[in-house]
C-alpha cells in the first residue's frame, strides 16, 4: 500500500469558525483521506470570528495536521473608528432600518478598500511564506491549495508556489473583482487596477483554478488561467441525521443564514400577506422562521406587510441547528441578491436545502446558475424579485401539498447525488492526481 500523497490547505475559516466560508474545505478535508490524499490545513491562530460553531470541531479527524500561526488584523482600529463592537467589512450586510451609513463608517470603507489590499488580512501574507517555505524543505508536500475569499490566501499560495516550484491549485469560492459588493468599495482607480492586476497573476500563474459555478469559469477565462474547472459546493450527509425542528399544525417557511437588504423579497411578504386576506385557514397556520443574522430593512418590510405575528426571528445557530430547521420546514427559501451578478452565484445553501427534502422557493435571474440547478434537479421554483403573482401560484402549489399532508416527492435523489461533499471531494481529488 503506498502512502498517501500530501497536500496543503491555505484557508483563513477553520473551525471554530462557523458560517458558510468554513464548510467547503473542511468537508474536502474530511473526504480527501479516501482518495489516497493526506490534508494539512494551514489556518491563522487568532482569526477575527464573524461568526463561531464550536460543534464543527468535532468533524476533524484526530490525525489531521493543523499548521498555525498568529495573524495580525486591522478591526480593533476599525471598531475604534466606527464605535462598533460587532461588524462587517463588507457593504450589503447588517444595518439598522435606515441603511444609512456614518461618516466616519464611510471613511473606515475607503480606508479599508484603499489601504489594506487585497483585503485586511494582507498582513499574514509575508510572515505566512516565511514561515511555510521554511517549514515545506523539511515536511514536503505535493499540492498547495488556497481558497479564497479571503483573497490574500491567493497571494500567499501565488509566492508560495514561486518560492518552492510545488505545483498550487486556487480555489474561488466567490470571484474576485466580480463579487457583487466589489462595485461598491470606495476605491481610488491605482487600487482598482492593482485588484485586476493581481486577479489575473492568480489565474494566469495557477496550476489550475477551480470555481463553484459555471459562470464564474466563464468569467475568469479570458485571463487565460492554465486550466480552469468547476466543483460545485454541495451537502454532506451526515450532516442530516439531527432532527428536524418543527411546529405542529404550522405551515413553516423558513430562511437559514445571513439574510441582508440587499436580498429582500418584497414581493413576497405582499403576496403572503394578500394569501392571508384571502384565506383565513392559511392565516392561522402560516408561519415564517428567518434563522441567523437578519437585516433590519428585512424586519422592517415584513411587518409593514403585516407578517410580524406570523414570524420567529432565531438568532444565530450552529450549521447543525441550522439543518435541524431545514428539515422541518414546509418551504425553504432562498432569495440571491438584487444585483447582476447574481446570474453566477451559486450559494451552498441550495444543496443543503435539497438534501433537506422540502421545496425550495428560488428568487432571483430565472437565466441563471441557481435556476439551472432547481431545474435540474426538480428542487423547486426559481422567480424573480418581482413576480408577485408567481409567488402566489407556488406558494398555493406549496400550500396544498400541507394540507393534503402530502410528502414533496418531485426532486431527482440520482441527479442530487452528484452533489454530495464526498462525490465532489472525488472529483477534486482526480483533478489533483491528472496534474
């Protein structure tokens, strides 16, 4: 029996991080030992922590090989400058009702965009390659892997590949200046150009890039990267063997994750609140569960469309809890964002919600990655942010498969398959070895 071939993960979101960055490579790292490849994972040891999920600790293997090292991160002077003990760094996330922003908010976003590239961890970038190139002459291994965002763990695998000549896949779970909120950081033209400039260095110089959507590949083609393939996120399933989270007699839609303004279905709270006018059956059951960080013009718009009584806000749970919750609703929501770019995003929250079993109720470009996917796979129904009569029709369709008390039997568990984090973890681990 030969011995394993090693490979190293760069990532900045390992466990105890929660949230959804964590869960890709920590799944591939379980699955890799199955295809004859061993994982080190190479992670800061004080990450800023957005959000924390100690039970994600117990999904490491004993053996598996964790490289630290301490990581300096400029969000105490952030917090400083904007009063705020709790924030994010990007645009479109939490705020207030008003969506306003501060002066001094405003300046931290320009100083944040303009002097700290290609992001606030660019200062682990060189002490991380001193410290790796030193230690890979004595521990080798065969492939470097980097996932970003993050987009500084790029730049280190990049001059970590330079340095060593050991061959480096980059792995983009987001694009890079194609991600939606990038149009609105405040940047100076130097820096916008020093962002493409080093976008296409990581394409072009990479082994290979792997994106998690098919429109995201045909965005970085043109920077000619070597070689270019997509390995979709997907659902693990020993992830579903909690218990679902349910309330009797309640016709339960329900959301998991960050729910920001920017993916607010106006639409839809008018067109639940007019099926409650119409019905006085579907006002007594329906019942409307938002699960983790939920922006304050979402809360906003479903009371001005007199759903408050009908809604329970759950605070931020563990990815566990959060499957629990999936697994006894009626209809899983899942709005992308009211921007371009969403065409090509494709959340990795669809496959959990598909693993889940319950109709999905998609709202975004009905021409893009995600409702090519529900089609796909028969998972559900793709809208758009407008469609304030479809909305009705599927939510009726929804609706009368509760009453009937009827399982929802139209997805594809063949085609659904091909979406498990094992499967996926496969396919990665073939794409290492032809390399």
């Amino acid at each position: 029996m030969t011995d394993p071939r090693r490979v190293l993960i760069i990532t900045y979101y390992w466990p105890p991080s929660g949230g959804s960055g964590v869960q890709r490579w920590l799944k591939m790292a379980k699955y890799l030992p199955e295809f004859g490849w061993e994982p080190i994972i190479y992670t800061p040891e004080n990450p800023e922590l957005m959000a924390k999920d100690e039970a994600l600790l117990q999904e490491i293997a004993p053996n598996l090989q964790v490289w630290k090292r301490p990581i300096f991160e400029p969000y105490s002077c952030y917090k400083w400058l904007t009063g705020k003990r709790r924030l994010s760094l990007q645009p479109g996330f939490i705020r207030d009702q008003t969506g306003k922003t501060t002066l001094k908010e405003r300046a931290a976003l320009f100083i944040r965009s303009n002097f700290f590239f290609p992001d606030p961890r660019c200062f682990w970038r060189r002490p991380s390659v001193r410290y790796l190139t030193k230690r890979l002459k004595k521990e080798a291994v065969d492939w470097i892997i980097t996932t970003g965002p993050p987009q500084s763990m790029h730049l280190i695998g990049k001059d970590l590949h330079k340095k060593t000549g050991i061959p480096w896949l980059a792995d983009f779970r987001d694009p890079w200046t194609g991600i939606y909120y990038f149009k609105h950081l405040k940047m100076i033209a130097p820096t916008l150009r020093r962002h493409k400039r080093a976008e296409e260095e990581v394409v072009r110089e990479a082994n290979v890039v792997t994106v998690v959507s098919p429109q995201m590949k045909q965005e970085f083609l043109p920077l000619n990267p070597k070689r270019i393939e997509v390995i979709p996120n997907g659902y693990d399933q020993d992830d579903f063997v909690v218990e679902p989270v349910t309330e009797a007699g309640k016709f339960v839609i329900c959301h998991t994750g960050l729910f920001t303004r920017d993916a607010n279905p106006d639409q839809l709270w008018r067109a639940l609140a007019s099926m409650m006018a119409e019905s006085s059956d579907f006002a007594q059951v329906l019942r409307i569960v938002l699960v983790g960080q939920t922006d304050g013009a979402v809360k906003q718009s479903i009371e001005e469309s007199g759903l408050g009584a009908h809604t329970r806000f759950v605070p931020y749970v563990t990815h566990s809890e959060a499957v629990a919750y999936q697994k006894g609703a009626n209809v899983l929501l899942l709005p992308l964002k009211k921007e371009p770019e969403s065409k090509g995003i494709i959340t990795g929250k669809i496959f959990e919600y598909m693993a889940a079993g319950k109709p999905i109720l998609g709202i975004g470009p009905i021409d893009g990655d995600v409702a090519d996917i529900l089609q796909e796979c028969r998972a559900g129904i793709q809208h758009e942010f407008e469609d304030y009569e479809g909305f009705k029709d599927t939510l009726l369709d929804y609706f009368d498969l509760f009453c009937r008390q009827q399982r929802w039997e139209n997805s594809l568990p063949e085609v659904l398959a091909c979406y498990s984090r094992k499967n996926l973890c496969g396919k990665m681990a073939e794409l290492l070895c032809e390399e």
